[in-house]
C-alpha cells in the first residue's frame, strides 16, 4: 500500500533554511504573493497547453495537484505567523498576504480553460489504475460540480466573486476574536477560594489583580471564586467576546453564503456545505443532534436540580451561567473528593508533555525528539522533530505553541503548516510539520505551568490532530490527514481524550510539581469515578451550539443573539444577560459553518475506536500500531468508512458513543 512507512524514504529538512518563515518580516511577507501566484500561473498555463488526445493522469490531473503545493506550504506558514506572532504588523501583512493568495487561488480555480483540461483528460485519457489516483480524480471532479461549472459562465463569475468576498469576512470575523481581549479588576478579598498558586499567577494595577478572559486567567477564577458578582461580571464580559461590529461581519458572511448556495441550485449554505461531508444533509445531522439531546435530558435534569439546590444553601439570587463551573466544582469535590485545584498541582506541563509523549511513542512507534535549535515563531514555543522507531528517519515535526500572549489565536488548535506528499522529483517522501497554538497558564517567576484535568484532556485531543496529520504519508498534499471528512476530523482528536480518563496512564502523567510523586491511587480512581459527572451540560451546550450553527446557516433572517439566548433556555433551563453576543465570539461559526455538529458525529467514530483499547489496553502497541496503519497514515486518500472498518474489522457502531454520553439514573 502507499501509505506503509516502511516503503518509503524521507527527505530530510534544512530546518534552518525551511523554517526560516517563522521569522519572516512585514517586509519579508510582502514580497511573497507574486513570485509564487507567478509560478503556479506558469505551470498552469503549460497544463492547459497541452494537446487533449496527448493528456494522461500524471500530465493533466495530477499535474494539477503538484502546481499547488509550493503556495499552499506558504498559505499554511502564513496562517500560522497571522494567528501567533509576537508582531502586530507580522499578523496584519500576514492576513493581507493570505487574502491576495485565496483570492488569486480562486482565480485559478474558476479558469475554464483548467477545467476544458480536465474534461478533455476525462475524454481522451485513461482511468488511472492506483487507488489514490482514483480517490484524486473522484475529488477533483467533485469540486468542479461543487463549484458550478455545470452552471452558466455568468453564474460562475458570480459565485467566483462570492467566494471571494467570503474568505476576506472569515479572515476580519476570525481576527476580531483574536486581537478582542477583555479584563476585570479584582481584589484580595474578591479571589477567595482561588488558590495561592493562582493568584500569584494574576498581573496587578493600582493595588488590585487583574482577571483577563484568556483561559488561564477566567475557568480557575469561574471554578472557585467564591464572589458571584465577579464570576457574573467576567461571564458577561466573556460574552461579549468579537463586539458588536462581528455580529455584523457575522450577518454579512451568512449573506454571501445563503447566495453562493442558492447560485449552485441549493435551498441553504447548510444543505450546500454538508453535502460532501459523512452526515450528507442537515436532517441527518439535526437526527443525530435530536437523539444526543434526547439521552442526555433526564441525566441534565437531575444535574441541574442538584445545581440549583446547592446554590440556594449560599445565595437566593437565580442560578446563571457564571454559577454552573464553580457549583460543579463544588459538588464533584463534596460527591468524588476531587479537588480540581488540588488536581492541578499533579499536572505540571513539564511532566505531563514528555509523559503524553512517551506514551504514544511506545504505542504508535514514533520517538520525539526536543529540538533547541531550530527556529521557531516566539522563545516559549516548544519544537520537536519526530521519528519512526523502527527506520530511524525524521518523518515531521511539532511545534506547540502552549501559552497566551497578545493578538495569538485565543482557543486551543492545530495548525497545518506542512503537508505530507511524495516529493517526484526526488523521489522522496516529504516530512510533515504541525503547530499547536494552546493557551495554558505561562509559568512566572517562581512558578510552574500547571495544568487542570480539562487543560490535560485539551492537550491529548490537540495532540490526536498532530499525529493524523503527522502519521499521514500520503501520496498528495490534498488527501493529508486534515483533508479528510469534515465530520470525522476531529476522531484522532477525541480518541485520544480517552487516555486522560485511564488509571494507568493517569499514574503515569501525573507528578507533583513540589514532591514529585503521582496521583495517588485513591484519588485516580475517585477522579475516573467522576468521568460523567456533568457531563449532560456540556453536550447539551455543544448540541445547542450545532444548532446554532445549523440554524444560522438554514435560515440567514434568524438572529444570533435571540436564537442562542432561547436555545440556552430551552436546553439547559439558563437565561443569559440581554445584552449577551455569543455568536460575535464564536469562531467556528466561521470555520465550520453549519458543522459545528462534527465533533458529536466525529465522536461516534472515536468512542468505538476507543472500545478497542479499552479491550486490550490504552498501552497496547498492537493496536496502536493497527490505529497507525489503517487510520492516520492513508489520511484522505480513501474513504472514511473504508479506513474505519479496516481498524475495527467491521463497519462501525454508535454503541459506545451511546453508552458514553447514557448517565446510568440508578
């Protein structure tokens, strides 16, 4: 097969001349879009030349794929710089730059001579014999019709412009997110319940400490700041993340999407955009929502009156979404003795990252290997190049990008930054390169990262998204790990959520940062105890954000703000402040469109990859090295349903999703 590790042979990387782009200036950015839309112009034109009985496979379609792949290394490298440098004149040139290559990028897309290419290959050459060159083909004669060239040459210019206008909105939405940054002002008095390490953590001003909507800063104090007038103020302050000018930016990318559907003969950009995905339509997707929602409600009912009647033994004032972290605090410690502060001084980020590393190294046969020296975007980032064990060859590298900082990218992601392909010319195959941007408390002086379990279980799912687009040694750069389905991407991710929750691999990250010893064994089983503990309101809130997202993308006169405020009424019995902008902050609103559904879909995937492991064990290198084989290293080079049977050995079920999101009443 293509993607057997063993077969191939790696090119190996200059990094201080190939990673000199994570030091590129204002000045350096901007010279790049034109030698590059230049080149791509060059060996597009020579494809369209050619003579239609002379065009095969390699010289038409293929020759297609290869023409992208310079630009498209330096739109990931880009994106990078543009949501993480330490420079705010890098980042603007950065998004300037990545707006003339999308744009010029469309422009080539919508050439009809490319396409008269195309068809006349169809005509005139052979079906191509290798499956990944099917898979190729199939794709790349999908995206045409996707994109209309079934349609009149008037409609096409249309939606051409359409499109046009569409990636400029989600780059402004996406960077109003980043560069809005929100902060309170607090007393000593005000942080009781907080601890020590905290809020020797927080900056101060005028004697008063300063509690900023970055994460490291807002879920500690949302979880144990016994002030509910503070935790009430952060939380509006939270929600109105983006500002008012990104629900605008917001109205104006639904707008030019509803008219690039209706364009290509679609109701909706949600009937549009799921299309191609696994789920296929929104009513599929609304099922699945419906039936997530159905199973959760007794167990959601039960949590929430539990939550309620806590509150009333503090404070007669109405439960809010301010009160929901820090009552679930409280009772997960009163019902499962565990106490997440407590918890977060075994979870230094100095022993839980080469920990989480060793773990995988032994399970999929990859070793990680810290690199000082190579060149990186900012000092705290840490880089790593990454082995196959057995060959000894470098076949990636990792960067993660662990703490915040002013105008970086706010949640926690991975970024593509080089895509696995086979180098022709050399006959090589190229190493993949990923960047994680996660937003982790910063040690200061004095102190040490410390990770809660949540920060944990965010760094694994991160990681899962590093090893399929590390581990996927793909023929073309266009059936890398991310390009697989939109709602099973996020299945390496979530499978390895499961690892957290394990006894054995909880003793094996866990360390005090002061005496150096692990979680005890009484209090990791007291922790795995606590799994589904509140779990009903965190997929009731997921589900309500996908139907947000289905929502806002069926129906562009709905608005954001109204729909989100009764969907949270209607799922969780919470009423938010009037003036609460959720959708304004909501970035996947952007980025996945109506699919903010994928994660539950992606899920059903890996809660049945995870039954394998919980079979034979999270450390059992069989099945982790079948998990290598069948799901990360083909990518997108065949079919998800086809990767996913091949590792379970049947078609797969929703059983253990079913089973994991079922909170036993009795």
């Amino acid at each position: 097969m293509w993607y057997t590790v063993s077969m191939k042979k790696f090119r190996v990387l200059q990094t201080k001349k190939e990673f000199a782009w994570t030091k590129w200036t204002e000045k350096d950015i901007a010279c790049l879009a034109a030698p590059l839309i230049a080149e791509k112009k060059k060996k597009v034109e020579a494809i369209q030349a050619i003579a239609a009985e002379k065009r095969t496979f390699e010289n038409t379609v293929q020759a297609l794929e290869r023409a992208d792949e310079a630009l498209a290394d330096t739109f990931s490298q880009l994106s990078v710089l543009m949501n993480s440098s330490p420079s705010a004149s890098v980042r603007a040139e950065a998004a300037t730059t990545l707006t003339v290559l999308t744009d010029a990028n469309t422009d080539f897309t919508f050439d009809e001579k490319t396409y008269t290419a195309i068809q006349e290959y169809v005509r005139y050459g052979t079906v191509p014999q290798e499956e990944e060159d099917k898979k190729l083909l199939e794709d790349t004669l999908r995206a045409y019709k996707r994109l209309g060239f079934e349609k009149s040459k008037k409609e096409r210019a249309k939606v051409q412009t359409l499109f046009k206008q569409m990636n400029k909105i989600s780059q402004d939405f996406d960077l109003a997110i980043n560069n809005w940054r929100g902060e309170i002002m607090v007393t000593k008095e005000e942080l009781e319940g907080t601890s020590e390490a905290y809020i020797a953590s927080l900056p101060q001003k005028d004697g008063k400490y300063i509690v900023s909507t970055d994460y490291p800063s807002q879920f500690p104090f949302l979880a144990s700041a016994k002030n509910e007038a503070k935790r009430r103020e952060l939380t509006e302050l939270v929600l109105q993340r983006g500002g008012k000018e990104n629900l605008r930016k917001l109205q104006k990318l639904r707008t030019v999407r509803h008219h690039i559907a209706t364009t290509l003969g679609y109701n909706t950009w949600a009937d549009y955009q799921l299309e191609p995905y696994l789920a296929e339509n929104p009513r599929t997707v609304r099922k699945a929502i419906d039936t997530v929602l159905k199973h959760t409600a007794a167990s959601y009912k039960k949590e929430f009156t539990e939550l309620t009647k806590r509150k009333k033994q503090d404070a007669k004032a109405p439960f809010g979404l301010h009160d929901v972290s820090y009552y679930q605090n409280i009772l997960q410690k009163e019902k499962y003795s565990v106490d997440t502060q407590v918890l977060r001084e075994y979870f230094p980020l100095t022993h839980v990252l080469p920990s989480m590393l060793s773990v995988f190294s032994s399970l999929l046969g990859v070793t990680f290997t810290l690199e000082k020296k190579v060149p990186k975007v900012h000092p705290d980032v840490f880089a790593y190049s990454v082995q196959d064990t057995k060959s000894k060859q470098t076949i990636g590298y990792l960067f993660l990008d662990a703490y915040p900082r002013d105008g970086k990218f706010s949640h926690a992601a991975a970024f593509q930054t080089r895509d696995s392909h086979y180098n022709d010319a050399l006959q090589l195959q190229e190493p993949t390169v990923i960047t994680l941007m996660c937003n982790f408390a910063k040690p200061t002086k004095g102190t040490v990262s410390l990770l809660s379990h949540y920060d944990v279980e965010t760094l694994f799912h991160e990681f899962g998204h590093a090893l399929h687009h590390m581990l996927s040694h793909v023929k073309y750069k266009s059936h890398s790990g991310f390009s697989v389905s939109r709602d099973f991407v996020e299945t390496p991710s979530q499978l390895l959520e499961h690892w957290v929750w394990d006894s054995k691999i909880l003793s094996r990250i866990t360390q005090h940062y002061k005496s150096k010893k692990p979680l005890s064994k009484k209090d990791i089983a007291n922790l795995v105890a606590s799994a589904k503990y509140m779990q009903s309101f965190s997929w009731r809130k997921q589900m309500l954000q996908a139907i947000l997202s289905l929502e806002l993308y069926s129906n562009t006169t709905s608005d954001p703000q109204t729909l989100h405020r009764e969907l949270m009424r209607k799922y969780t019995s919470i009423d938010l402040p009037t003036n609460a902008m959720f959708a304004a902050g909501f970035g996947h609103l952007s980025d996945y469109g109506a699919g903010y559904y994928v994660y539950m879909y992606a899920k059903m995937y890996a809660d049945d990859f995870a039954s394998l492991f919980k079979k034979h064990g999270f450390q059992n290198k069989k099945i982790g090295m079948k998990y290598r084989k069948e799901i990360l290293e083909p990518g997108a080079s065949r079919k998800e349903k086809v990767s996913a049977e091949a590792f379970l050995g049947r078609p797969m079920s929703p059983k253990a999703f079913i089973d994991e999101i079922t909170v036993d009443e009795g």
